[in-house]
C-alpha cells in the first residue's frame, strides 16, 4: 500500500502546511494501523508511534488536483481511499458551516488545496506519477 499527498503547488506556506496535517489526520482516521507502536529510547522515554509508510508530498495545479480527485467516483479506483481538503473547507470556521455550504455546493464547483491517497502502489502512482516532489 501507498500514500500519497498532493498539495496545490502555488498556495502560501502556511496553508500547505495547514493543508498537509489535515489530510494526514483525516487519513489517520480512516486507515487503521498506519502508524507504528511506540517506542522507547535508551532512557526509557516512551514516543508515540509514528507512520509506518513514507509519504511524499507532491505539488500540482489546482486543475490537476480535481483531476486527480475526480477519479474517487470511478469503480476502477474504488480500492484507493481519497481524502480531500477543498477551498470550501478551509474557509469555514466550523464543521456545521462546512457541512452545509459543502451541502450546497456541485461536485463541479468543488476546488481542492490537497488531496491525500492510500492504495494500493500500481494504482496510486497511475494516478499521481506525473506529478513531481513539491518545492
């Protein structure tokens, strides 16, 4: 298996990194066991476990991205777990707002500064190969 994050290549550091650590919660929500045990250093100090898979994080254009996204709603990619985190989100200041503007908003209209997938590997990189590491 694979992830996978895309983020909007032109958005302002803050944002992408706001961005990235909601689609990684989100992700973290949806896929059980994707993080390691804890561990324990030489002093005995406990750290929390950490992801267990690498996840690069990838820069595209906003079209790209609802490209990419689009693909969620094709039976071919039903096995690959898409999270998003859209234009709409990030500007509600809470979750009952973003439900309903979300609610009233078509699949069209939906615009995304991330997208986040996990997968298996043959099929997320079909969909996110073309893509390069963003900088």
């Amino acid at each position: 298996m694979k992830i996978v994050m895309i983020a909007n290549q032109e958005l302002p550091a803050g944002i992408l990194a706001n961005t990235t650590a909601v689609l990684g919660i989100s992700l973290g929500r949806m896929v059980e066991n994707i993080t390691g045990d804890d561990l324990t250093d030489a002093d005995g100090n406990r750290h929390s476990g950490i992801t267990s898979l690498a996840i690069p994080i990838l820069g595209a254009t906003r079209e790209q991205i609802k490209q990419i996204r689009d693909c969620d709603y094709l039976e071919q990619y039903a096995d690959v777990a898409f999270v998003g985190f859209s234009e709409v989100a990030q500007r509600c200041l809470d979750y009952e707002e973003y439900r309903q503007r979300l609610g009233a908003l078509a699949s069209a209209d939906i615009y995304y500064l991330g997208i986040c997938l996990y997968g298996p590997k043959k099929k997320v990189n079909k969909l996110t190969g073309m893509l390069g590491l963003l900088r």
